[in-house]
C-alpha cells in the first residue's frame, strides 16, 4: 500500500540539529536573555527607590532617629542625641530636615573645666536642602529655622583643631547659603586661646524670605582679649545684597582699655575680614592701651 505524504505535517517539526526558523513579520518580538535580565533589574531598582522614598515620606523618616544618631556620632567621634521630634525625608526632592533638642557634644579637648558644655545645643532645627545642588558641592537651603541656639566655637591652645571641624585638618568656617530663614535666640561662643581671645555674642532674632532678609543682622556681646574686658556691638546691614553675592556692608562699635572705635565699610564676605574696605575711628586716652589689647 502506497503511503501518502503531507506537506504540512513534516514541517510541524524541525529536524534534530536544525535551528529555528526565523521570526516572520507580524510575529511577537522576543528579548533575548541579558536584555530582559537588564531590564528586569532596572525596573526593580526603580521599584525600590519608589517604595523607599514613599515609606520615608509616608513615615517623614521618624524611624532614622537612632540611625542618624549614631551614624553622625560615629562621622564625628562626638555623642549626637536628638531629645525631640525627628524627620528626615524627600519632599518631594529636596531633603528635609527637623530636629527637637539637638545636641552635639564637644571634642575631650574642649570648653575646658566645663565639659557639660556642648559644641551644638538648640531647641528647634527645621531645613529643607536642595539636594541637586548639594550633590554638585553648592550647600543651599530653601529654608532653615533655628529656635534657642547655642553653638560652641573653639581653637585648640596649639592651634590645629577646632569645634566645627570634623576632622584632624581644621578648615575655615564656611556657610551655606539660605534662601528663607528665622533665627531667633542664637548665641555664639568664641574662643582662641593662641591670640588671647574669649567672647560670647548674641545675635537678634533675623527673618528671611525670597533671598530677602526683612532686617539688618544686628550682634551684640563682649568678653576679654589679652586679659583686658571689650564689649562690641554691631550689624551686617546689607546682607540682601551678601546673598546676592554682592559686597557686605558692616558697622561695628568696641570699647576696650579706654579706647572707643567705630569700624564701618564693606566685606566681600560675612566672614573674610582679609582684603576687606573698612574705615576706623579710634578715640582713647593712649593709642598704646589699643596696641596692648591687640598684642602689638
């Protein structure tokens, strides 16, 4: 009997060894294996930074209390205790930041006999960093509150540390900028025992908004140098023009060892005294009692 062939049927089935036919127009595309395990993990790093950032914003990072504490204490070889409410989140970019009762210790080297004294001691601290800024080294605030503020600012007698470094390279003292901000009851602690220079300021309750300060930062204290007692009062009367990186302009008064000077004229920074444009006018009993304070 003569058997009957179809067509059809023997090519249901590739022969052993053949490759599969290629894949005809109109077929669904297939990924092959290292695209679809690439694609598989992108997705999941996306899923998890969704869900990290939703439980962060869901919780405000109220559960990072203790790990920042410890994180930061470990960073900075000092106790870090937050005695309040904590925060600490995405929202929905910029970070924010809020802390009750913040305290940072001081390094063993400093504020003296007084070791209950604390490097950062404040109420209320309320920030919110822009963080695209931050992550290409330009600190910038949105806005920061600071409520009942105490900060302790110390060089070490051989001069190669201080408080408000973190390190064993002590760096200068540089601030952030701060688009909106309230300070209210800030006190700053001062001291240098290489030039002889102990003093505590005060500085006014400051309100900003929009990159503008709605009044002059105005500071007033004493304390001693070279052992003779100052008292100095002052203000930083365009800081709007400082935040738009213009020149400060600064008024100081001091009075020491029967000596009375008034000091006024512009700073390129609130903090560099070097290369400043200032005026002086001196008025005592002997320029030499002036000389003495200052270690001439």
């Amino acid at each position: 009997m003569a058997t009957v062939t179809h067509p059809e049927s023997s090519a249901e089935k590739p022969a052993t060894g053949q490759s599969r036919p290629p894949i005809r127009r109109g077929d669904r595309p297939v990924l092959t294996g290292g695209l679809a395990t690439l694609l598989a993990v992108v997705t999941t790093v996306i899923g998890l930074i969704v869900l990290a950032w939703s439980v962060l914003y869901i919780t405000k990072g109220r559960f990072l209390k203790s790990t920042f504490e410890k994180t930061v204490s470990g960073y900075s070889n000092r106790a870090v205790k937050v005695g309040g409410d904590f925060q600490l989140y995405f929202d929905p970019i910029d970070l924010k930041f809020r802390a009750e009762n913040l305290t940072i210790d001081n390094p063993d080297w400093a504020a003296g006999a007084d070791k209950k004294r604390k490097f950062w001691d404040g109420k209320l601290i309320d920030a919110r960093l822009m963080t695209i800024r931050s992550i290409f080294g330009k600190r910038r605030f949105a806005y920061l509150v600071l409520d009942g503020t105490k900060i302790d600012l110390e060089w070490s007698p051989d001069g190669k540390r201080n408080t408000w470094t973190f390190s064993d390279d002590p760096t200068p003292l540089e601030l952030p900028v701060v688009e909106r901000g309230q300070f209210a009851g800030t006190e700053v602690r001062y001291r240098d025992p290489r030039m002889q220079i102990a003093a505590d300021i005060t500085v006014d309750t400051v309100r900003s908004a929009g990159t503008q300060v709605q009044n002059a930062i105005r500071f007033r204290g004493g304390g001693t140098a070279r052992n003779t007692p100052f008292t100095l009062s002052g203000a930083l009367l365009s800081p709007n023009a400082t935040m738009a990186g213009g020149k400060t302009r600064l008024e100081l008064n001091l009075a020491a060892a029967r000596t009375r000077a008034r000091i006024w004229g512009a700073l390129d920074a609130p903090t560099e005294i070097e290369g400043a444009d200032l005026n002086a006018d001196v008025r005592g009993q002997n320029l030499a009692d002036l000389f003495r304070v200052a270690g001439f």
